[in-house]
C-alpha cells in the first residue's frame, strides 16, 4: 500500500476527462493520502478546476490490498453546511459497509456550492465544483483504484444539498450513473429561489446574489439548467429512489421535532416525485411522514439504499436506446454523442429517439453533431433531414471509429432526421 501512495504522490495526473462536453484535459494532483482505518482514507487533491485544494474521504472494501477485484463505486454527497467528513462523523457508514464489495468516495463540496460550475456574475472559472466532481474526481478514482470505471459501476447518493446534487448530476450525466438516491433533497428550486440564494448561497458561502447561478430574474435558464425538476426527462434508465419526511413534528428519531427546513425539502422532493410521474419514469417515493432535517433519517435512509444499490451492481440495467437528453449547454456530451451550438443565447435543447436509424433534435441555431461509433467505420450513408421548411437529405461517411459528422441548422423547431447506409 505504501509504495502505491509514496509513488501516487510523486506523480502528476493527466486524465482525459470524457465525462462532459467532451475531452478536457485535467490534470490532478495527490497532495496526501492519509490512512485513518484500515478502510478510511483522507485524500487531499490538488484540484485546476477549483483552483485550490480540497479533501475527501475513500472508505475501501476489506480486504482491498489483497485482492485483484474490480468494485463499483458509491459517491456519496453531503449537504449545506457540511463537508466531506459529515458522513463518517455522523453516520455508521464504516461499519454498514464494511462486508460490501463497495469503494465509498466522500468528495468535499463546499458549504453551499450546490454541485455547480458558479456563474461568477459572468466571468465564469474557478470554483468549477461540476467540473471537479465529474471530469477530474471520477476519472482520478477510476485510474488510482480498481473501480469498475463504467456507468454499471457507479451511483451517487446526497442528503439536502446533496440531495440536489445527486439528482442534478444524473440527470446532466445520465450516462455515468446506474442509480441515485436522494436523502430530504432540494429537488425542484423553481419553488423557492430564495431559500438557496438567501440560506445557503449567501449565508453559507458568503457571496453576492447571482454568485452561483445569476440573478434568477434575469439568469433563470442556468438556474433551470441544473434543476433536477426541469431535467427529469433525462432519467429514464436510471434507478431512482426518493427520501424525505413531511417536516412535521412527531417523527421517531428526533425527539418529534418540528423542521421547517424539511418541510421546504419535502415539497421540492414531491414536486419532482409528481414530475417523474406524469413521465411515467419509475422511482421509489418514500415519504415517511413526520420528521425533520436531522441524521438519524439520512443514516436511516443510507441503510436502506444501499442493499439496492448492491442489487443493481449485480444486475444493472441496460442504457436506454433509444434514448433522449435535455440540456441548455451549449456543448454537451451523452453515450458518447458529441453536441456543439452556435447560437446567441443560452436555451434548453433537446436530442430524443437517438438509435441507429437516426434521431429528432428541438433547438435554434447551428449545431455540430459528432454520434457516437454506432455505424460501419468508413461506411456511406444517406441523411435525411425533415422540419418545418421541408425536406433535405445529404451525404455522410462515417469515419474510422463508425462515427458520423454531421451539421444541422434548426429555427426553433424539431428536425427528423433518418439515417440510412447505403449499399
């Protein structure tokens, strides 16, 4: 073990992160790695998308060291006001897992981060707490220990803020997530702007309104664009499980307090719970009734999902196909199809019924479409495009990996388009 870590910390990491909006090149840097169990890890990285460094903790499987087997991977969120130890220091998440065949990566967040790239009135850049999670820790995780490093070998799970960033993530990153399971999330911030920018944005992170996401008057597409609420429709094939108590006094494990704070979590978690419904995605909805913001539920909670979680990474899900994906990025990457807009402002596009045969695509502007190797490398086709102004077909030739480069320009309506090899 030690001469892994002394030569982890003597090199330098280049990933290529493949995770969104297609390769990045990240380099990250393992400052230390300090055993606290035979299991617990505390890792400190040197993070270009944060611009600083910040910690987490690895909870390995037993018997890691003298093994040669590949293990799934839980990422496991915190919440507003917490950090990377709150679920070592307040749940019994070493000693639940500690028969499972199961890496447990405890990432930091920041206090009121909300998992996103912030806004930064405009000027973008650092933290890139997305960026971070998805293109520089999950690649980071799956060269430095045997993880099974696919979309069957990964789910992520939050409480409250993390409960967002769970749902926020896979559905921005369907692709790289079997299941997610949130924990009293705030899962629908159309209902109350306030309550992130004015309880967790400003009080906990200390910044100007429209930090994080703009001012929602005037940024509200890049509030929606991570809104777990508006981007349910990108879940279909993921396993969802949906935790929360009413807020209401009378619950078992905390002296039957009143929680205010959970009952604002609780009508988020319905609304998307209501929203998954009329999409006839399928979800377990647990709500419990009485009971507040508090850990007795989350550890309750962690107890139950991860016998689920354990299940389907025995037995995962196919990725769906055809599938479909929203998203207001401008660039955007899904099971390895490549999208890239030029417009004039940010807007939800949306690529649907993408299979062999050829695919729909709702958005304005000019878009670079790269699929993904699904087609016979080199191979002609013929690619037939149908809106609102008629009929057009075209030439394509897929290249060495089966794949077709193709550019479409759309004016605010949906263009069929049908791909056929020609013989």
């Amino acid at each position: 073990m030690y001469r892994r870590l002394i030569k982890s910390m003597l090199v330098t990491l280049f990933i290529i992160g493949l995770y969104s909006g297609g390769p990045v090149e990240a380099k990250v840097k393992l400052v230390s790695d300090t055993p606290l169990s035979e299991r617990l890890h505390d890792i400190v990285l040197d993070s270009p998308a944060l611009g600083k460094q910040t910690s987490l903790r690895i909870l390995l499987p037993k018997g890691y060291e003298d093994s040669n087997e590949t293990y799934p991977v839980l990422y496991l969120l915190h919440g507003c006001c917490g950090d990377y130890k709150a679920w070592t220091a307040r749940t019994d998440i070493e000693q639940v897992t500690e028969d499972l065949p199961l890496i447990v990566v405890m990432p930091d967040a920041g206090r009121g981060a909300s998992y996103s790239d912030w806004y930064n009135q405009g000027a973008y850049g650092p933290p890139e707490w997305e960026k971070y999670h998805i293109n520089e820790l999950i690649p980071w995780v799956e060269q430095q220990y045997r993880a099974k490093g696919s979309r069957e070998g990964r789910a992520v799970a939050g409480l409250s803020m993390g409960g967002f960033g769970t749902m926020s993530y896979a559905a921005r990153h369907p692709d790289l997530f079997v299941a997610a399971a949130s924990f009293s999330g705030v899962l629908d911030t159309n209902l109350d702007p306030d309550f992130l920018e004015k309880t967790i944005f400003q009080n906990q992170e200390k910044v100007p309104p429209g930090t994080v996401w703009g001012e929602r008057e005037t940024k509200e597409i890049i509030w929606r664009s991570h809104n777990p609420w508006d981007l349910a429709e990108n879940l279909e094939g993921v396993d969802l499980a949906i935790h929360t108590g009413n807020g209401e006094a009378g619950g078992p494990l905390d002296g039957g307090m009143d929680s205010p704070v959970e009952r604002t979590c609780y009508r988020m978690s319905t609304s998307f719970h209501d929203r998954l419904e009329e999409l006839n995605i399928p979800h377990i909805w647990d709500s419990y009734g009485p009971g507040s913001h508090t850990w007795g539920y989350w550890q309750r909670d962690l107890h139950q999902t991860l016998p689920r979680f354990m299940r389907i990474f025995n037995n995962p899900p196919k990725a769906p196909v055809p599938f479909s994906y929203k998203s207001a990025e401008q660039a955007f990457s899904i099971y390895d199809w490549q999208v890239e807009f030029e417009r004039e402002e940010m807007e939800f596009a949306k690529l649907s019924n993408v299979s062999t045969k050829g695919f729909d695509l709702t958005g304005s502007g000019k878009a670079k479409i790269q699929t993904a190797p699904w087609f016979t490398p080199n191979g002609h086709y013929q690619v037939k495009v149908k809106g609102a102004g008629g009929t057009k077909v075209m030439k394509s030739t897929a290249d060495e990996k089966g794949r077709l480069h193709l550019e479409l320009t759309s004016a605010e309506n949906t263009l069929s388009v049908s791909i056929k090899q020609k013989k």
